[in-house]
C-alpha cells in the first residue's frame, strides 16, 4: 500500500555555536528515543544575548516521523 501516516513532534535544540548546530542536535537527540525520522521543519529562532553579544541560538524544530 501507498499510504502513510506520520506523526509530528517539536524539540528545541540550543548552540553556542549556530543555528544548524542547533538543528543538528535537536534532530539527534530526538533520534535517540523516537526512530524513523523522516523529516524537519524549523518552526522558531531565537537566542540568547550577554554583554551586546549572541550566546546562544535557540531553535525550535518539528521533526516528523512515519506511523508503522
């Protein structure tokens, strides 16, 4: 059969680094607990600021996966 069904669940993953490093670990966190992820989307971006200066990203991602 052709159809699918996925189910969605959103994480937040936070980097000194960049928003793809926040990316990167919020979709490899997830994959730890929840398998066959299929897909991301970014929902959110934001950070943190310290003395005039970007500290953190913080990035709010729905990963998706599909129903067996």
């Amino acid at each position: 059969m052709g159809d699918k069904v996925y189910k969605k669940i959103r994480v937040v993953g936070c980097s000194a680094e960049s928003m793809e490093a926040a990316v990167e670990l919020a979709v490899a966190k997830a994959s730890r607990s929840v398998h066959g992820l299929a897909w991301f989307e970014v929902i959110e971006s934001r950070g943190a600021i310290s003395d005039g200066k970007v500290t953190e990203w913080q990035v709010t991602v729905e990963v998706g996966f599909r129903i067996d």
